[in-house]
C-alpha cells in the first residue's frame, strides 16, 4: 500500500486546542506584520492618495462649477421671464381700455392719462376759468361715456392748464338733429370732416378766450346704431398776455397727440341691439 494512504492508529490522533494565554500574541504578532507591510508601501501609497485626493478635489470643483454656470443660467432665464412679466403687467397698468357695452363704445386710453368715466365731477379741472368740459349735442339728453386727461401737475412751469378727450352718446336722435352743434357762431372755426371706424363723423373748430384763459378744441358728431357719438378733444391754457415770462406748449401739437385716440376708437351696435338681433 503506498505511503501515503497509511492510516495512523487512534491512539496517535490528538487533539489540537489553541492555548488561550497565547492569543494575544499571536494578535500582537500578526498586528506587527500587517504594520511592518503597510509601512513598506508607505511611500507609494500616500502618493496614491495624494493622488486619490487631487482627483476628489478637482471633481467636486468642476461640479461645483457646473452648479454655479447652471445656477447663473437659471437665474439669467428667471431674471429674463420676470423682467417680461413686469413689462406686460406695467403696460397692462399704464394702457387701459374703455369699454362701454350700452352703448357699443371702446378705446384706448394713452399713457400716463387719467381715465374718467360718467360725468365729470364739478371739482374737475375742464378748461379753467372757462368752464367745464362741454356736450354740444343740438338736443338734450346727452350722456357723457368716458373724458380722458392728463395727471395732475403735468407741463409744471407752462401756461398749460387741461386737455381732454371726451365722447359722449344721444340715443334715440336722427342724422338731421346730429349733425347741429350747440356751438355759438362767434366761437365755431373750420368745419372738419373724419373716418372712425369706418362711420363718417363732421365736425368744427372751437375756441374762447376769457379770465385770462383760452382753450381751443374740436367736436366731432356721427350717427349709427340710432344714436348720435359726439367725440371732443381740446386743450386750455393761460392767456398769452397772462403768461408773457413763462414757457408756452403748442396747442396745435398737443391736439394732434390727443386727435391719435381717434384710431383707437371702435363703435358697435349698443348692447340692446345686438340682444335684438340674437333672439
């Protein structure tokens, strides 16, 4: 039988049991050998996490970089979409529509102006010492829709009093009775004729002068819709002999500004027609 399958006899079979005050060094010795081997590779290791570590640095740096160009990106759009915003509200607050559905009336307000409407109150401004801002209709009944004028304080340091632009509505009136203005002789200028929203309008020039007070103006009167849309639009200011050392602004200029409003202006059949017709 070869050698190696010889089986020893039981009795030469012992039992090997680790001696418990040996355990600690056996520890102790194999914590050194680990040490002795770890300090070997010393050298070569801290390079390695030198390394390791430059590695980290540098990463966390390029996502924090990242961070902050995506943050900047995100605050560029934020900045861009609140600033439109901003735009739209602010355009929203200073360009206001009237709307006036009883009487099929809109437009646009201009800039910076006060809207007004109903009547006027009699604090108003109107043309100073000459009165407030008139109705010329040839009939009574008139009713006044909406007056736009300018904040007060505007032109300080100017013979510059008020301006306005007013429309006002007569229903139940026929074409002959509008196209008659409440306008003494004396004061009635050019007679004008104009398109707004594709209903023919005539008018006249107006102008007064009294109190060291002067106002120049236009009526516009057309008939639609049953009813007689009376358009006016003017500006007052100081006599010119009241007003010698102070700067004078172009009553000319500022009624072509107003007479703009005239394209904005939109005319439909009053509310009760339009029912009427859906019925």
């Amino acid at each position: 039988m070869p050698e190696a399958m010889v089986k020893l006899p039981p009795a030469a079979i012992r039992e090997v049991s680790l001696d418990p005050a040996l355990v600690p060094v056996i520890c102790a010795a194999l914590l050194y050998a680990v040490s002795w081997i770890v300090g070997c590779a010393g050298p070569a290791s801290g390079k390695q996490k030198a390394a390791g570590a430059e590695q980290v640095v540098l990463s966390r740096r390029q996502v924090s970089q990242a961070a902050a160009d995506a943050n900047d990106k995100s605050v560029a759009t934020h900045s861009g979409r609140r600033l439109t915003i901003e735009k739209m509200v602010q355009r929203a607050r200073t360009s206001r529509q009237f709307s006036n559905e009883e009487y099929g009336v809109a437009f646009d307000t201009p800039t910076g102006y006060l809207l007004k409407e109903g009547e006027l109150p009699d604090m108003d401004r109107g043309l100073g010492y000459l009165g407030p801002v008139p109705m010329h209709f040839a009939e009574q009944g008139g009713v006044r829709l909406a007056t736009v004028e300018p904040p007060t304080g505007v032109h300080t340091g100017t013979n510059f009093v008020n301006e306005f632009f007013s429309v006002s509505a007569l229903y139940g009136s026929n074409a002959e009775s509008c196209a008659e203005f409440d306008i003494a002789r004396e004061f009635r200028g050019a007679n004008l004729k104009r398109i707004v929203d594709g209903i023919s309008f005539h008018g006249v020039e107006e102008s007064a002068a009294a109190s060291m007070h002067q106002y120049t103006g236009v009526y516009l009167h057309g008939y639609a819709n049953e009813t007689c849309y009376e358009i006016g639009y003017g500006i007052a200011t100081i006599g010119d002999s009241a007003a010698r050392n102070i700067k004078h602004v172009d009553p000319g200029r500022q009624l072509a500004r107003l007479e703009e409003i005239l394209g904005t202006v939109r005319i439909a059949p009053p509310e009760s027609e339009r029912s009427t017709a859906t019925d």
